[in-house]
C-alpha cells in the first residue's frame, strides 16, 4: 500500500499524512534535544556513539542517545549556572533527571545499558576514557583537566 504523504511549508522533507499532525511537535522536541546538547555539552554521548556505531553496528542517532542520562548524571553539579539551565529542562528536581531520561529512552525502547550492545563493562570503562580524553570529552563540562582517568565508567 503507498502511503500519501504531505509538505509541509515548502520543507522538502516529505510526512506521512498520519504523521502530519505530529510533525510541528517533533520540531519543537528536537529544538529541546539541541538545546540540552548545546547547554549540557553532551559532546561526551557524540564522542562514545562513534564507537558503538563502528565497532558494534548501532544506529546511530541510538548510539548517540542511549549514554545521556550517564552523561547528564556526570555534568550535574559541575557548574551551578548550567544546573540552572538543566532545572528549567525537567520537570522533576534534577538529580531525579537522569533517572527520568533513562526511563523515557527505555520506555522508547532503547536500552540505556553498554551491555544490552554486547558491550562488556571493561570495555564500555575503555569507550568512556577514550571519550572523555578525546577532544569531545574535553569539550564536556563534567571533566577537569587531568580527571577523565579518574571518573569511572558507571553507566
């Protein structure tokens, strides 16, 4: 069966019909996602995803968001201006955000675990060192100079 399809405002990206109706919303979440990139420095998920894409066949766009409850867990607490940000973010206290952001990825069906990927806790400890060293990971707000040996690999 083909399925009709609509344009949207001149956007050349064609919508199914059935989907229309959510397009607009799906603008403004995706807006939201850049945002807490941009405001959370989630360079750090970018960084790992190149791993698990390469090295373990995940998607991409799944590689890139399965480590953001980690990554926000990590950048909590770092600076007091960026906590403020991500506060106005969630709608629960922040340090239950990642708890959250983790619920609703797996909700989504996507696993917030290296291990869901065939990825074994030393290795995932490895991605994330490598990240944090790499200049992504210097980019991240939840690292010190010369700490991103020391931060563990809880993910």
């Amino acid at each position: 069966m083909t399925k009709q399809y609509a344009k949207r405002r001149g956007n050349r990206a064609l919508v199914p019909d059935d989907q229309a109706p959510m397009a607009p919303m799906r603008v403004v979440r995706t807006s939201h996602a850049g945002l807490a990139f941009s405001n959370t420095r989630t360079a750090l998920a970018h960084s790992i995803s190149y791993d698990m894409t390469m090295h373990h066949g995940l998607p991409h766009g799944i590689a890139c968001s399965f480590t953001l409850g980690m990554v926000l867990q990590r950048a909590i607490g770092k600076s007091a201006e960026r906590d403020a940000v991500l506060a106005r973010v969630f709608d629960v206290p922040l340090g239950q955000a990642p708890a959250m952001l983790n619920d609703f990825l797996e909700d989504l069906g996507v696993s917030t675990r290296f291990e869901s990927y065939g990825v074994t806790e030393a290795e995932s400890a490895r991605m994330i060192t490598n990240a944090l060293d790499g200049v992504r990971g210097k980019n991240f707000i939840g690292v010190t100079s010369g700490a991103a040996t020391t931060t563990g690999a809880t993910a």
